[in-house]
C-alpha cells in the first residue's frame, strides 16, 4: 500500500518520523506492519486492515507533528486512533470532567471512559483486567478528584501485602515503611496527579492514608474514597470485610488482574468470586478491561496476547 502525505513539508516529516525514525517504528511494532518512506511517499507492508489503520494513523500524525512529537505522544496517540477506528460507544462524547493537576486528563479507550463514569456515579466500582490498562492510575484519578471538589474529607488507599504474608514483620521500619514498597503505583499515581509537594503535605495530614488490608478489620470508614489495588490478591473473606468497611459518604473503587494470582495454590481469589456474587446488586458498577484497552509501550498488548494465546494452547493440550 502507498500513501502521499500532503503537502509536502520537510519539518513535519522530521517532526512524524522521530529521531532515527523510532516514531515509525513503534507504529510498525503496535501494528505490525513495515513501513519505508521516500520523502513524504510511505509504502506500508503488511495485512490490508493494519495498513489501512497505519494510513490512517500517519495521516493523522502528520497534522499534529507542527512540533515534535516524542514517544510518549507516539504511544498514547496509537491507542487513541486504534479506538476511533472503531464504533464509539453510547454516551462517548461526554467524557468525564476530572479535577486533577494533568488538566484534561480523560480515558483513551471506550471502557476506560465507562470506567470513569461509574467511579463518579456509583459507590463501588469494580476495574478487572490485564496490567496497563489504566485501573489504578484511572481510580487514583476519581479520587483526587473526589478530594478536589470536597466530596470525601480523605483518601484510603489499601492493598494485600501477599509476597510478605500479611505479616510484615522482617521488613525495616514502621508500619508505612513496611507496607510502601506494595503500594508504590499508588502513591507514583497521586504524586503525578496533585504533585510531589501537595500529596507530601496530604500524608502529613493524614488526608491520604495508607492501610494494608490486614489492618482494616474493625474499621468504619466515612467520608473517604478507598481504593484497593491488586484485589485478585485477596480472599473471599478479605474480600468481604473490605467491602463492609464502607461508610457514610464513601467511595470505594477495587482494582485487579485476575489472570495474576499469587494466592496459595488452591485458594479461592476474592475478585473472582465477588463477580459472581455482587454482579446484579445495584448500586455497584463492573468494568472489564480487555487486551485493547493497554494503554503502554505497544509490545505490551501483544506480550498479553502472546500468553493468552499460549495458556489457550495448555488448556486444550491438557484436555487432550
């Protein structure tokens, strides 16, 4: 396939390609497709939809590379156009408002949109699926938010400490100490979203607070935004006494990948038995991410494909 990109402009094809032409080839890495250029003639080799989409995708580029576009941009802007290449979902146009320091700041696909969506109309939200899609980054997002417009008075943010056991004793140092090492994408998310020095301040003040899911027993929380991040690693009866710590004029959003349990073996994880159990009760919304809705380096969609695909294989090998 051949593509002419018009008019002809020789900084923004600068600006398209990247440095050494790495821009093109991320986009040849997300779509696997090859691409060659002469000028601003591109021939793009590889199966017709893909072409297409990469036509589409360097068209698009080319009317943003008035200034250099870098990776970030690249990859971010891969999973945008990849979506709008497809059917809009209903109430797509009205994207969720978030109050936060990255300022329009909004999902890139049609389920993390939804996602936010439920964050700020339902008390409980349920984000399932594959690492990279924005389930913990998206929930930190609602809850500065949240805190922003002084819906919560706090944040709570809780995790299963599984690798140490729920007993994190050999650890150094206090209990925040302990436990900061499995909540470090939280707290890398919040100082992205309000700044290093303001969620500093809101630690001091205890504002936002750190609560490994061991310690939650007993508590009522009112007024807070809680979120549990990695959430398949909990058990049914964790599981169930988080959900009952919710209080008064509280949110709480549960975050986890359930094809990445580090449970005992044998153990029942609790994200995928409150599927089952919460799936009609109202008030309470489900998001469930899939493969397309990875919003990192290209590769990373297609390594979860690549396992997908080679535990299908297992399966059906052990069926026989």
């Amino acid at each position: 396939m051949e593509l002419t990109l018009a008019p002809p402009d020789n900084n923004r094809l600068a600006n398209l390609c990247g440095v050494l032409d790495e821009n093109l080839r991320q986009i040849e890495t997300a779509l696997n497709v090859t691409l060659s250029r002469r000028g601003e003639v591109f021939r793009i080799g590889g199966a017709p939809d893909k072409a297409e989409l990469a036509a589409r995708i360097l068209q698009d580029f080319y009317q943003r590379a008035r200034k250099p576009l870098d990776i970030d941009d690249i990859q971010l802007a891969l999973v945008e156009v990849a979506h709008k290449a497809q059917p809009a979902a209903e109430g797509e146009d009205n994207l969720p408002v978030l109050m936060t320091r990255r300022h329009g700041l909004h999902g890139r696909t049609a389920r993390q949109n939804q996602y936010l969506r439920q964050i700020q109309e339902f008390d409980v939200t349920f984000g399932i699926g594959p690492a990279g899609t924005g389930k913990t980054y998206l929930a930190v997002a609602g809850a500065v938010d949240a805190l922003e417009r002084d819906l919560v008075k706090r944040i709570v943010l809780v995790r299963p400490a599984v690798e140490a056991g729920e007993r994190l004793g050999f650890l150094p140092g206090d209990l925040v100490q302990k436990v900061d090492p499995y909540l470090r994408p939280l707290y890398d998310a919040l100082y992205d979203l309000m700044g290093f020095d303001k969620a500093t301040r809101a630690f001091e003040r205890q504002v936002i607070e750190i609560a490994p899911l061991a310690f939650m027993r007993g508590r009522t929380l009112n007024h807070a935004f809680i979120i549990l991040d990695e959430a398949q690693n909990t058990t049914p009866e964790q599981m169930k006494m988080f959900l009952t710590r919710i209080g008064f004029g509280s949110k709480a959003v549960v975050t986890g990948d359930i094809t990445q349990i580090d449970l005992a073996r044998g153990q029942r994880s609790g994200l995928v038995e409150v599927r089952d159990i919460l799936r009609q009760v109202r008030g309470i919304a489900f998001t469930e991410f899939q493969n397309d809705d990875v919003v990192r380096h290209p590769l990373v969609a297609r390594i979860i494909d690549a396992y997908d695909a080679h535990a299908a294989r297992e399966a059906v090998r052990g069926e026989g």
